[in-house]
C-alpha cells in the first residue's frame, strides 16, 4: 500500500516504520530538526522488541508534494487535528481512507467537518513511544497494537488491504466490529490515567495504590463511562473494572504522554482529553466533577506552555 504517516514522532514514527520495514510505501510528513535527520541518515527505532533503522527514508513536510495515497495515518496531537486537516486533501482520491491514530473521541468529526465523510475511518493504538532525538523514535513500553475500522461498522476493501499490511509488519492488528466503541474504550482509560497522573505528577505504580488517589482514578474512570453510555456508546457493562484492571497491569513506570508533556512545560492534549470530557459532559448533561478539577487545576501550566498565561 501507499501510505503517508503524518507525524513521525512515538506513534507514526513506530507504526510508519514497522510498515516500511515490512516493504510498504512509506511517505512520512515531518518537520523540523526530526525531518532533517531522517532524510539524511533514516529513521531508527529503539524498542524492548528489538530495533531496527528504516534507510532511506521517504520523508517531506509538504503534503502537495506527495500525490494520492491508499491510506493516511494521522499521528499529530490531538489539538493538531484541525490544523492539519486541510493539508492532507492533496493526498486524497476517491479511494483513500484517513485515520487518526492518537488520543481522544473528536478527531472523526475535525476531519469530517474538513475532508467530508467518505474518506474518514475510526482507529486507536496501544503504544508507549516519543521521539528521543532527531531522527530517532524510542519504543518505551506496552505491546504495540493498533485497531481501526468503518465508522459505520461496515466492512471495505481498504480496512482490508491496511490490516493485512500491518499484519505482514508483523504488528498486532485488530478491526473491531464497532470501531466508536472501541475508540470510547481507550478514552476511559486514557484520560483518566493521564489526567490523575498530571495531577500527581508520579507514574502508574505510585497513584494507583495510595488510596486517596486510586479513589479519584476511579471516580474519573466512572464519569467517562457515565459520559459514553449517555451518547449511546455500546461498551461492555464491566468496562470500568476493566480498564481499572489494564491500569493495575500496567508496569509501575508507566506515564501517559499528556502528563510527561505537562511536567516537561509543553503543549498538551489536556483538552482534548480531560478538557474535551467537561465539555461533553455539558453538552450531555453528565457531571463530571473529577474532570472539572483536573482540567482547571492543570490549565494554568497548559496556558502558559501555549504562551497565553
């Protein structure tokens, strides 16, 4: 397939370069000192699974110089999405799907409302990675996954042809029968690890077994389900003891992106994930007091890491 990546940091460098490795046409959209790296020495990749070096790399930071594509991989932050939107249309034909392999529930609908429904797909990955360097992608943790699919559930040739693409990069694959929920799923657990792991500023292992603070992850796990089964999210009945349950298997260093982000000062994904659950939960009629305490107690720093506090 030909696949354009855009964003090659954890996620698009990770994913993007497993599919190169396998032989797919790999174009990856970057910028800056990481784009100058990769286009001189390649993309490597450090991983617990083994590394490896992606040489040459096929690498732009202009999408018009791309043409058609299969598939797009959107693998910016979350508060990324509508600004990128625009830019992927050069890349797309009648026949292209895009996808948004980061955090949160919105991205579907920011694409949608620029590109039209057609081309936008539903996905979500399992994954801990960041840049380390330019040109260099480290795999921190978490046995990669990906899943994606039709929003509407229904099955298609291109779903097809890109999961047997990842199959044959030997990545873990999966196309749900209902993608949204799916996508629901990871937020529950997303948002609330990062949210309480900003707030306290430790990984995993640590605020998940002092009692004060594991009461508070799963009040926050609660309001999103509480949120989703509103909207008419089909999730299992047991799904907040099961993310509780992934959360409690997760390694006791284990920190969410969004609260790494936080504690280094930069832009963030608090409202895309903590920030986006209040808003809904008003626009649903949800309380969602936990989220409201952690999107104000940590808007201060976003602001200030975005150059308006």
């Amino acid at each position: 397939m030909r696949i354009a990546v855009v964003g090659a940091g954890g996620v698009g460098g990770y994913f993007g370069g497993r599919l190169a490795q396998a032989g797919e046409d790999i174009i990856f959209i970057a910028r800056g000192e990481h784009l100058k790296a990769m286009q001189a020495s390649g993309l490597r990749v450090d991983s617990f699974l083994g590394n490896f070096v992606i040489q040459p790399v096929r690498a732009t930071n202009d999408p018009r110089q791309v043409g058609l594509v299969d598939m797009v991989l959107v693998a910016v932050k979350a508060w990324q999405v509508p600004e990128v939107a625009p830019a992927l249309m050069p890349m797309i034909g009648e026949e292209t799907g895009v996808i948004y392999l980061g955090n949160g529930v919105e991205a579907p609908a920011q694409l949608t409302h620029v590109l039209g429904a057609w081309p936008v797909l539903g996905g979500l990955t399992r994954i801990s990675a960041a840049i380390a360097g330019p040109g260099l992608v480290k795999h921190l943790g978490i046995e990669p996954f990906i899943a994606f699919g039709e929003l509407d559930g229904q099955p298609s040739a291109r779903v097809e042809a890109l999961r047997l693409a990842f199959e044959r990069a030997q990545v873990k694959v999966s196309v749900p029968a209902d993608i949204q929920a799916a996508m629901w799923e990871k937020f529950i657990f997303i948002a609330a690890i990062s949210g309480v792991g900003a707030v306290t500023r430790l990984p995993a292992g640590d605020f998940r077994r002092v009692p004060e603070s594991r009461q508070l992850l799963e009040a926050a796990i609660d309001e999103v389900v509480a949120l989703a089964r509103r909207r008419k999210i089909n999730l299992p009945e047991d799904i907040a003891q099961r993310t509780l349950a992934v959360i409690d298997g997760l390694a006791p260093t284990v920190t969410a992106s969004m609260q790494r982000d936080i504690m280094e000062g930069r832009p963030s994904e608090l409202g895309a994930q903590n920030g986006a659950v209040v808003r809904m939960g008003l626009e649903s009629g949800v309380p969602t007091p936990v989220h409201a305490f952690i999107y104000a107690g940590l808007l201060p720093q976003e602001l200030k890491a975005r150059g308006a506090g």
